[in-house]
C-alpha cells in the first residue's frame, strides 16, 4: 500500500514522522512524505497556533482532490486538541493524539478517535532513514513552562527527556554530515544527572556537525557554552526565543527573564563564539504590548545584532491564561509586524556583510539551478557555483546572494 505521511508544524513533529515513515517502510508500504496521491494518509498536525490548526484540518480538502476515496489517520497536536473536529471529516478513519505516534504503523485497520494516556517517560520509536545532509533528531519531548500564550504544554504533557545512549546511537547512525538535537523544551534535557551541557560533553567527539534548537534563555550557562567550545564539530547557532523586549510583556507572558537577563545572555554567547548566528522568535501584538513596549523590542532586537528573526503576529489559544485577554485590533499587529520585518531585514544584512571575506564550513544540501545550497555552522544559507556531492566543505564568504549569501570554495 503506498501511505503518504504529511507532517505540519515543528522540526519535533517531522522527527516523528521520520520515524514512523522508516517503520511504515519496514512493514512493506510505500512511503511519500510529499503530499500526493496515495491510498492511505497520515497527517502530523500542528496547533502551535490558530492558524496552525486551521491548516491542518483544511488538509482534508487537500487529499480528496487527490484521491476522493483514499482514507486518512490523523495525529499529532491539534487532535490531541480538539479530537471530533478531525473524526468528523468525511474522509477520516483513525484520529490520535501525540502521546505513541511509534504505534500508529500497527492501527492502520483502526477506526474512530484513540487517544493514548500521557506518557511520564520519552517514547523511543525508529530512527529515521537519512535523506538528506541534515538530521533532525528528537531528544526532548513535553515542556513545564506554560507560557501564557501557549497551548502546547497542556497537549505534549509535562517535560521528559532521552537516554543520552540512545541519542548518541541514532547520531552514530546517520549517515548524514550534520545532526539537529531538537525538543519541544530542549532546553529543559536530563537524563538522570546528565543536562544538556552534560549531553554535549557526552558528544563531544562526535565527527558529525552538531547543531542546536531552540533554546531558552536560562539554558545559557558557562557551564553549556564551554562544553559546546570543546566540542569537535559544533555548528555555533543559537536559537534563543526572546518573545518580547519589554520586561511588562515578558512578565504578562510568563516568560521568567528580562530584556536585560536575555541581552547578557547575548553577550554570554559571544564571549565564547565571536560570530555566532544568533536567531529569535518574537511574538507581535501580544494583549497587553502598547506602543512603548513594541518600541522596546525593536530596541532590544537591534542591540541583539540577530542573524534573522521569526515574527509572527500573536495568536489567541483557547485554553490558555492569555486567552483571556482583550486581543488587539488587527491592524495594529500587522503594522507592528511590518516595522518588524524591517529591522529583521536589516539584521540579516548586517549579520551577511560581518561574515564577508570568513573561512567558514557548509554542509551542502541541495541543488538550485547552477548553485549548490547549504548552511554555515552559523547558519548563513550559502550559494557555491560548482557541482559538489552533499557534505561539509570549507568556504569562503564573498557577497549577499538572494536569501543569503554567495561563497567560493576554499582553497579555490
């Protein structure tokens, strides 16, 4: 049977589907994870935000343009949300939740709604099949924070984390140049004694690049930064969310820091990786932002010197203490976002032209016309013109180029 496994949302999510492709696969099925028609669907939905959620279930008007009969199973968080809004799609058989995604590849005869119980410890499931240069690997899952904004915790259930062995033997395994150590807190990571500092000085040799996601803002310790430092091949990226650069919204958000705490934090960073990609999210239009705390996270955003910027404009959870709120009129948030998107821009060019004339090592990823594609450890998207196998190599960075920058073989 070819079954098409589409995934939506988080770097976790498509972890997960990875995984369940490569069991599917084992159990003889053909996989796509492109969406196009096939006779069985799974789609991993999102509910990070309202937006989200509504994409997810529109997939269904999607499939059936594809193949009106084929079936789909649905999991993921926005079922684990709101179940009967899935089940009551015409085409639906199966709909799940977050918690056992590893089971679905035995419940494909299935029918009707069959959410797991939370679990208390990690779920291990299949390591994915290596397709490309990068792979994302899950080793956090659940989170204990509970911003005010945010719905996810209450759906992915509290934070638990994977056996520091069990990481290192997917990482062993892959057959890619780099590796993504990503959760939904990865900040958040213990196994038994071992933090995350912990786990990269377990890693520490490990020949593959290794790169970070998300992380929070208490995570950055000289305790972490000095074990990222002796790491042999340590992509330095750090995606640390700030949410808000006024301490009134940070405090409304319960995001437990300053705007002073994040940029020492910036500065933390630096002191140990001088050229450091330094990337955020930023949260626009939150319920209680006036214009002077939107003017401090425009301030904030350009003494921080970040690489690039994810802004999006503030989404209203039911379910979550913020939902409360009176939400700011539309307009407002879209010229907020706007303003914004122009600092951003001026981040990224700033961060482009500081990195011209540098040695710097890529993995290629792709081919684009007559460019080979790929990132930077410090995530700078290059463009090299000649034909180059995927893998690390070392460049030179020479102009902005498009949506990134143009680089030269080193040595060349």
């Amino acid at each position: 049977m070819k079954i098409c496994v589409f995934t939506l949302g988080c770097k976790v999510n498509a972890s997960e589907s990875e995984s369940l492709a490569r069991a599917l696969r084992e159990a003889g099925h053909t996989v796509t994870e492109k969406l196009e028609n096939a006779d069985l669907f799974i789609v991993n939905t999102c509910a990070v935000t309202a937006e989200a959620e509504k994409k997810s279930r529109q997939t269904a008007a999607r499939i059936r343009a594809l193949n009106p009969a084929a079936e789909i199973v649905y999991t993921g968080c926005a079922c684990q949300k709101d179940p009967a809004a899935f089940l009551k799609k015409s085409n639906a058989r199966l709909v799940t939740g977050v918690f056992d995604k590893g089971k679905i590849a035995a419940m494909l005869e299935d029918s009707g709604v069959k959410i797991a119980p939370e679990r208390k410890d990690f779920e291990e499931m299949p390591a994915p099949e290596t397709r490309r240069a990068r792979q994302y690997i899950k080793v956090q899952d659940g989170c204990d924070n509970f911003c005010s904004y945010c719905i996810i915790p209450y759906l992915r259930g509290r934070s638990r984390s994977r056996a520091k062995e069990s990481v290192k033997k997917e990482i062993d395994g892959a057959a890619c140049a780099e590796v993504v150590l990503n959760g939904i807190n990865l900040s958040a990571y213990r196994d038994k004694n071992t933090d995350l500092a912990g786990l990269m000085r377990y890693l520490a040799d490990t020949e593959k690049r290794v790169r970070l996601g998300s992380l929070e803002v208490r995570a950055i310790t000289d305790d972490l930064l000095s074990a990222l430092k002796n790491m042999r091949n340590f992509a330095p990226h750090f995606h640390l969310s700030l949410q808000s650069g006024s301490d009134k919204v940070l405090a409304a958000m319960n995001r437990r820091y300053t705007a002073e705490e994040y940029l020492e934090k910036v500065s933390l960073i630096r002191k140990y990786f001088p050229f450091a990609g330094i990337t955020t999210d930023i949260i626009v239009g939150f319920p209680a932002e006036t214009e002077a705390d939107f003017a401090e996270t425009l301030a904030l955003a350009a003494a921080a010197e970040f690489s690039d910027i994810h802004c999006f404009p503030y989404s209203p959870r039911s379910g979550t203490r913020a939902f409360a709120l009176r939400d700011l009129p539309p307009a407002v948030k879209k010229e907020r976002l706007e303003r914004l998107l122009a600092v951003k821009e001026n981040c990224r060019a700033a961060f482009a032209r500081k990195n011209f004339g540098r040695a710097e090592k890529a993995v290629i990823e792709e081919e684009d016309g007559e460019y080979f594609v790929g990132y930077t450890g410090n995530y700078l998207r290059v463009y090299v013109k000649k034909a180059l196998p995927c893998g690390e190599i070392g460049v030179i960075i020479k102009e902005t180029f498009r949506d990134g920058v143009r680089a030269e073989i080193e040595g060349e």
